[in-house]
C-alpha cells in the first residue's frame, strides 16, 4: 500500500511537470510543516493565582498549490492544524476530516498594457480575483491573514485589483450565507458557530434552530461552538465591501482604506419555558443590517541608508475612524491612530512608538459605542505577543494606550534578535464596579518585554524561539476579568517554532565551470 501510495504521487508530480512544459504554464507545489510547542503562564489573560502553566505542542500542515497561465492564476492551500495527542492514534470514520481549504481562488487578468492581444487600455492592469482569499495591506494592522495563528485568516469574496500610473486600487465585496439548501426563504444571516445542542436553564440538552444562537443567560455573550476568529467578536460579517488605496511617492507611500462592514439584524429570543427549562438567546430573523464603516490613511517612508551618519529611519503615520452601528445596533463613533519611527545603523536597529485605540468612558457613559475594533489585522504583531489586547479574549472596554519601544540587531542574513518594550494603559476612564462609591481604577495597565531569536537552518527551514514577560496591575485584572486580587499580575509565555516550507520543484543552481 505504501508503495502504491509512493507510485501515486510521484505520478502526479510527474504529470504536473509535462502539463507546465507542454502547455508554457508555470506550476508550482510548496509544503508547510510548522509545530509550535508552548508554555503558558497567563497568556492573553492573568492566570488565576495557584493556577499551573500549560504545556502543548499545535502543528500546521499545509499544500500549497499554484497555476499560472498569460491571463489566469490559480491558487489553493489545504491545510490541517491540530493539536499533538487531541485525536486518537488511529480515527475512524466518526471522527470526519480533518483537512480544511484555507484558500482556493482565481486570478483573471482583464487588462495588461504590455499586452498587445487586450485592446482595453483604460489601466495599466486590471485582473478580478475569486474565491477564497487571504487579504494583506499594509502592516495587517486592520486587514491581514493572521498568520500568527496556525489556522489563519481568509475571506469569501471577490476583489477587483487595478493598477494606474502608480496607483493601487483594489475593490472587494462579499456576501456570506450559512446554507444553500431547498426550501431556505430571504437571505438571513446566522453570524456565529452556533452549537447543535446547549442545557437549558433546567440541565436538559436542546435542540439549536439553525436561525438561533445561543447566549449565556438574557441578553448575555454567545456561546459558541469554536471562536468565530480574533479581535474577540462574537459574529461574522453578512456582507462587506471595500476600497484600498496606494501609491508610492519617491521613498514615501501612501495608502487609504474604506472598510464596510455589514452585521445581521436579531432579536432577543428563547426556547423552552421558564418551567420545563429556558435557553436565551438572538433570533436572526429581523430585516435589515447594523453596518459600520471604517476610514482612514497611513504614510509610511525611509530617510537615508544604514551606512549613513544618521543611519536609516523608517517611519509610520495613521489614522482611522469608526462610525454608523456596531455589531449589536448601536451608534458608534471611534478612532485609532499613532506614530512610529525606527533608526537602523548597521546591524543594530531601534525606535520608540505610540499608538491609541479608543474605548468607553465607563464613569460618565453617553450612550455611543467608543471602542474602536482593529477590524480584521494580526494584533499580535502590534500589542504585545502575549495577546492581551484585540485578540480571541478581547480587550478593555477603556481602550488601549500603546507606548512601546522595538530593537532588532542582524548578526547576519541567516540569525536576528529582537527585543520589544510595550508600556499599556487604558485611553479613557473605566468605572470600578467593585467600589461601592463608584470610583474609577486606574488607567495604567502593565508592562510587557517580548524577546525573539529567530534563526534560518536553511533554505527551507526556519527556527523561533521567543519569551515574554508580562506585569500586570489590577486595573488589568479588573479590566479583563473583572476582579481583583484573585490572579496573579505576573505573566510568562515561552514557544520553540519550526518551520518547514519545502518547494518541491525547486532545483539547485549548477555552477558552470569555466
């Protein structure tokens, strides 16, 4: 059987290879194997006090598939990712796949200047893009892959990518449904993983109506059967569009975005009775869609070079506002922005930072949502690597006030350190709900240092290796768990990652001898 299996794939290999030289098409086959054995000690959130620290290893397996013709690419990545030892060593049928398609589009190119055969000449390039997609701009502060995550990131959609005397424009829509099956009526939108079954009020396992999403007492947080993703939302988008713009000018680029997303309308609802047993939740069958819109720019450059007396400095400007509805209908009105340059002499690099998110003024509320959400970045890029703030366990309700400092020194192509310093606080006022005389707790939060050794074995293999230290307050506590004193402000995370993306059609350059 193996040696069947052996037969197999090599066959496919080989077939791919005369398909690409008969037909002068470009086919390429990549791999990703990347295991990520962890300590946690209070990651994204303080461990209670007593509390052990975990120990796990995640893996990802990926196939990344690639086609590309004159007018026409096509991309698909399968992937896995699991826990060691969360299945059995040997599933049956009961247990279901475990594979997934993380990405699975296609590219049509619809205008090319340098193409004589397309007499549409209005861009310099146009092509649409289908499918399933990973979306990348700028520093994925608010649109990225999340790659961080071992399962990552990817939309639904179609996007439209122009390009015009040096100008970038990409325009992007979806439209999400939980089915396509006979009978379905009007186009409502379940947001959310719901659970087939939950206990009601009474202990007894009901039934979950595909239009239902439970929640945890009236009015409460849904429950779900796996995170919807990052950013601590508790629903899906039922639609969105978008609008990206850059352009570089000289060593200064400059980008905007237009962000539009639309959340599906719900009621308070529940099954059962209070004397058989009750389960709230939200029915999503009402008309209509809370949107909210999402707008801003960043400008990012380079002065001088490494060698120079001054060295090189990076920097980075941005703003973005929120307006319209939130997720639950209410009105919003929020802003990110914040500033940042590094300096680069040599090997050694450093720079100082800051950055504010806004939130609520708990104390003195006015009835408006304040709390801007980072849309769909990578987080953890940006807020500390322990992920306290805008990941899967939310963040504070005050806000964020980012001040940080980053180093990186290059020992050579193959080996860097980096050592990141993250001062937080909160952006506004947070009433303390533990005070009888309704006073505040205070805005500082804590300190974080990250520290990275990442190392390349070889062409295809890279090693991380990363510690983080957190001090926590008990505003922190309070913030994200609200109470006090019952974790311990001291937080510690640890992971040894490799790496492993094979090219499998790669070929060594042979050297010509003279």
């Amino acid at each position: 059987m193996k040696k069947l299996l052996h037969v197999q794939s090599c066959s496919v290999l080989l077939f791919a290879l005369l398909v690409s030289r008969i037909t002068h098409s470009q086919i390429s086959l990549q791999g990703q194997l990347r295991t990520r054995t962890e300590v946690r000690d209070g990651l994204g959130n303080l461990a209670k006090i007593g509390a052990k620290p975990a120990v796990f290893t995640s893996q990802r397996t990926s196939l990344n598939f690639g086609y590309k013709w004159d007018r026409l690419t096509f991309g698909m990545n399968v992937r896995d990712v699991r826990v060691w030892g969360q299945d059995a060593a040997s599933i049956n049928n009961a247990d279901g796949s475990k594979l997934f398609v993380h990405e699975a589009w296609a590219e049509i190119v619809l205008a090319n200047i340098a193409d004589t055969t397309i007499k549409f000449k209005a861009f310099d390039n146009l092509s649409l893009k289908v499918g399933r997609q990973e979306l990348i701009y700028d520093d994925v502060r608010l649109i990225g892959n999340l790659d961080w995550l071992q399962q990552g990131r990817r939309f639904d959609m179609a996007l439209l990518k122009a390009m015009k005397k040096g100008w970038q424009i990409d325009l992007g829509v979806a439209f999400n449904q939980n089915s396509d099956a006979f009978g379905r009526a009007g186009t409502f939108y379940t947001a959310g993983n719901a659970p087939t079954t939950v206990a009601n009020s009474k202990g007894a396992y009901v039934t979950i109506p595909s239009d239902f999403l439970p929640t945890s007492g009236k009015g409460g947080a849904p429950v779900l059967a796996s995170p919807l993703s990052t950013n601590g939302q508790n629903q899906m988008f039922k639609s969105m569009q978008m609008l990206y713009l850059s352009r570089k000018f000289g060593q200064t680029k400059f980008s905007g975005l237009v962000f539009k997303d639309d959340f599906q309308k719900y009621r308070i609802d529940s099954l059962g009775s209070t004397a058989n047993g009750v389960v709230y939740g939200r029915r999503y069958d009402v008309e209509g869609t809370n949107s909210r819109l999402t707008y801003g720019a960043m400008l990012t450059g380079l002065v001088g070079n490494a060698s120079s007396k001054l060295g090189k400095i990076a920097w980075q400007a941005f703003a973005y506002k929120q307006g319209g509805k939130n997720r639950d209908g209410q009105d919003l009105t929020a802003f990110h922005y914040g500033a940042n340059f590094s300096v680069q002499k040599g090997k050694f690099s450093f720079g100082p930072g800051y950055e504010v998110l806004s939130g609520n003024n708990t104390v003195a509320p006015d009835g408006k949502d304040h709390r801007f959400d980072p849309l769909y970045g990578t987080p953890h890029r940006h807020w500390g690597y322990m992920d306290y703030f805008y990941v899967g366990t939310g963040a504070a309700a005050g806000g964020l006030a980012n001040a940080f400092l980053k180093t990186k020194y290059v020992a050579n192509p193959n080996l860097y350190f980096t050592l990141d310093f993250h001062n937080f606080a909160l952006a506004n006022d947070m009433k303390n709900g533990l005070d009888a005389s309704g006073g505040k707790i205070a805005r500082q939060l804590g300190n974080e240092f990250d520290f990275i050794v990442n190392y390349n074995l070889n062409k295809f293999t890279n090693i991380e290796l990363g510690y983080s230290h957190l001090s926590g307050t008990n505003s922190l506590e309070y913030a994200k768990l609200g109470t006090m004193d019952k974790s311990k402000h001291s937080a510690n995370w640890a992971y040894l990652m490799l790496n492993i993306r094979p090219d499998f059609f790669y070929t060594k350059p042979v050297a010509i001898k003279q």
